[in-house]
C-alpha cells in the first residue's frame, strides 16, 4: 500500500474527477483482477475479468454523468418505456459531494492491494462511437500513453503486465 501511495504522489498531474486508478491484483492467464478507484468513492470495487473492469467503470461514468456518452448501447432485451431513469450503477457509493474529491491516495482506502503489481491512472476524456477516448498513465513505469478505444486501453494494460519485449509502451512517450 505504501508503494501506491509513493507511485501516486509522484505523480506531476493532481488527481482530477476523470482520474481512475486501476490497481492489478494477478494477471494470470492474460486475465486481469484487482480494484477500481475512483476520486469520488473512497472504498476500491473488486474486478475479476476486463469485462467487470469496463462495466464498473461505464457505470461509473454513467453516474458522473461526466465524460457524456453519445451513444445508447443497444440490447437484447426489451425496453420498458424511453423515458426510463438510467440504470443505477452496480457500484456501491454514498451520495458524495463535489466538494469531497479526494484529491491524494492517502485519502483512499487501498488495504486490499499488493504493492508489487501493476497500477494505471486512467483518464476518459471522452466517450465518442461506443468506446472511450483518453490517457492511461503506467505508474511503476512513470509513461503515459493515448488510447483511441477501451480496446486499445485493454491491450495496453495487458502489454504492461506482460513486460513483453514488443510492448505497447516501448513507443515514445506522450
């Protein structure tokens, strides 16, 4: 936890509203788990697959209502009526002010993480043709790199964990 706590501190950018941490808990299989932090939640939400990670975090961003979407996602399932309240998000929170950002992982409670994996600040700038448009900065690695789509954050992500010789973050940095 002390390790995080430095990564992030170190850190030249303050944490703002679209500041996520993702903290990788074991990668194994190509599978990733760990916990989603966001500045307005204090407590992490356990992921154990990229598809919860995407889904806690859309959510998320849903509550927000920041970055807005321009899509609606289309389903399977029969609607109710096109007027219906948004979908509340599966994570749990306390009603929390604006005013309340924390602004340091000091403030946040990350007992649950290892201080030997991998851990990302991810910044969703926009959220334009179903997918997400922002940063992803690697902290143990102090890079930051653009991705263009969730996929692309994805494979990123993954690359990191890998510490593949033909990663996406030998590129130059952005």
């Amino acid at each position: 936890m002390v390790q995080i706590q430095r990564l992030i501190a170190e850190q030249e950018e303050v944490l703002t509203s679209e500041s996520n941490i993702i903290h990788i808990l074991s990668f194994e299989n190509r599978q990733i788990k760990g916990f989603f932090y966001s500045p307005y939640f204090k407590k992490g939400a356990y992921f154990s697959s990229e598809l919860e990670l995407i889904q806690l975090m859309d959510q998320w961003m849903d509550y927000l209502d920041f970055p807005q979407s321009t899509v609606r996602f289309r389903s399977f399932a029969k609607r109710k009526k096109n007027n219906q309240k948004r979908e509340e998000s599966s994570v749990e929170h306390e009603p929390q002010n604006h005013c309340g950002i924390l602004k340091t992982i000091e403030d946040w409670d990350t007992q649950k993480a290892a201080d030997n994996n991998a851990t990302f600040i991810v910044r969703v700038q926009q959220r334009q043709n179903a997918t997400w448009q922002g940063t992803v900065q690697w902290a143990q690695a102090g890079q930051t790199q653009s991705f263009q789509s969730t996929l692309e954050l994805l494979m990123m992500m993954n690359s990191a964990c890998e510490k593949s010789p033909n990663s996406l973050w030998d590129t130059e940095k952005t």
